[in-house]
C-alpha cells in the first residue's frame, strides 16, 4: 500500500479489508465468549400503594405515577420522545484519529525548484499502485507521524470499495487494526536497532504495501509442510538515514484463539532477501539474536 496514486485520500491503513475481517471475526468471538453478568440477587420488599385515581381516559391525560415524597399519585412530566433514526440514515460514528508512533519518512528532495521539461520528459512514469493501496494523508504536525484513520473515515472507504460494512463494527475494528500496525513496527524497531539509524532520529516507514492473496516464499514452503496460511502479507519500506530497507510481514492467527489475554495474533517481521543487507540481517539473527537497543 505505497502512498501514491490512491483514490482514497482520506484511509490510511497498511491492512487491506480482508485482514480487517478477519480482526472483527476475532472480535466477535471474543464479546461472545464474555459473560451477560447476572443481576444481583435481592429480598423483594413489599410495599402498599393506594389505588391510582379514577379517571375518564382521555388522550392528552398524563400519565401518573406515585410519589413517596407526598404520598400521592402526581403527574408525569416525560419530555418529547426523540425522532427515531431512519434504516437508511447513516449512523453517527466518531471522526476521532489516533497518532500512531510511527515516524512518517519525508521526501528527500527539499528543494522547492521545479523540474525543467528535459527532467520531466526523461523521468519514467510511477507504477501503479497495488488494488489495496492507501493514499497518504500526511503526518501530525507536531510529532510527524503517521495517523491511523477515523472510524468514519474507515466507514466511508469502505463502502467506496464496495464491502457492506456495520457502523456497530467500527468500534471493534479500529482498536484491533492500530494495534497491529503498533506491534508490525515494534518489531521493525528491534531488526533495526543498532543499524544506525539513531545518528537521524530512529527509523522511519516511508510506505506500505498489502496483498493477501501473495504467499511469501517462506509461507508457501511451511504450507506445504502443513502450517496454516498467513490471512494477510505486507510489504513495508524502512528509511534508515536515507537508506531504504524492504520489510515483508506474514500476519496470522495465534494458536491460543480467544484466550485470557483477548485477541490473538501472530506477526512473522523480516527484513526482504532482495539485497545484500537484508540477507546480512537475516543471517546475523540466526546467529546472534537481535541486537540490544
């Protein structure tokens, strides 16, 4: 989900829906598993109310209801009920947009000079972006991160795709969908801890990519070993002080279901063997281990 090219200006997510599915499928099961509590039990007391007032029925009569303070029936004073909310209004939902802790990489090209014809004419065309790419909508200016969608807004581009999503999902589905992306970048952190990119600031994530219908290599081999297949695979480009370091992420489900602990996932983070330094990085962790913060 590289940031380019989108039609969706207002989603930014690195988990396509088919993931975010999956996470409301957990969900689901997990408010199942809870149990409806029990009202406490209690003496029932017995009290003697006089008999209500007789009275003609009459449409504008109010109605009446006992008062232990004057001991007497006195009138009701109920306020207008309010309007009932139509089948095919759609459902208040919250325009509230959590800061991820996520650094947003900047372009390294600072400088405001336009590219002159020659420049222009010479540059290849971007390549289209893939069918579940996000569009950017730029960082928080005050910590330049960058900032996980809205449940509206999730709502909206959601129906744009053409999915039929629920408004009663979207407080399930937010939580789950920054929470993973929160635990993908904690374990980027660890791969690149001690690499150097501390001398700028830490790592950065320049862009993210989704298709869950490509198996990494490596969970097509453990397929054919019988594992279970990941339900989602990313790819995600790390700045690293200007260097950019290609990270591929397997997303599963974890082996404990809905346990104690809640929602349970599994993220398989490893930097892509496309290039000498991710093949180093690989090798170095086998043997060694992640480095030390």
């Amino acid at each position: 989900m590289r940031p380019e090219g989108n039609s969706d200006p207002d989603l930014q997510c690195p988990v396509d829906h088919q993931t975010r599915e999956k996470w409301l499928e957990a969900a689901r099961a997990k408010n199942r598993q809870q149990p409806t509590p029990s009202p406490p039990a209690s003496t029932p007391s017995r009290t003697t109310l006089p008999p209500p007032p007789r009275s003609t029925p009459h449409p504008t009569q109010p109605a009446l209801r006992f008062s232990l303070d004057a001991l007497s029936w006195q009138p009701t004073h109920t306020s207008p009920a309010a309007p009932r909310r139509s089948r095919n209004q759609p459902p208040t939902l919250s325009t509230d947009r959590e800061i991820s802790t996520i650094p947003r990489a900047t372009s390294p090209n600072t400088t405001n000079k336009p590219p002159n014809p020659a420049e222009l004419a010479a540059t290849p065309p971007p390549p289209p972006p893939p069918a579940n790419a996000q569009s950017e909508t730029g960082a928080d200016p005050t910590t330049g991160n960058w900032i996980y969608p809205s449940q509206a807004m999730f709502f909206s581009a959601m129906q744009r795709k053409g999915h039929k999503p629920s408004a009663r999902d979207m407080p399930s589905i937010i939580p789950i969908h920054n929470a993973v992306n929160e635990r993908a970048w904690s374990e980027i952190k660890q791969w690149e801890a001690g690499r150097g990119s501390a001398a700028c600031g830490g790592p950065r994530l320049v862009s993210f990519a989704g298709d869950s219908k490509a198996l990494t290599p490596k969970a097509r081999m453990l397929g054919w070993l019988g594992y279970e297949a990941p339900f989602d695979r990313h790819d995600w480009v790390v700045d690293r002080c200007g260097r950019e370091v290609d990270y591929v992420i397997d997303f599963y489900g974890g082996k404990g279901g809905m346990g104690k602990g809640g929602l349970s996932f599994y993220l398989d983070v490893r930097p892509k063997v496309n290039c000498w330094e991710g093949v180093k990085m690989r090798m170095e962790r086998a043997v060694f281990g992640f480095a030390e913060a």
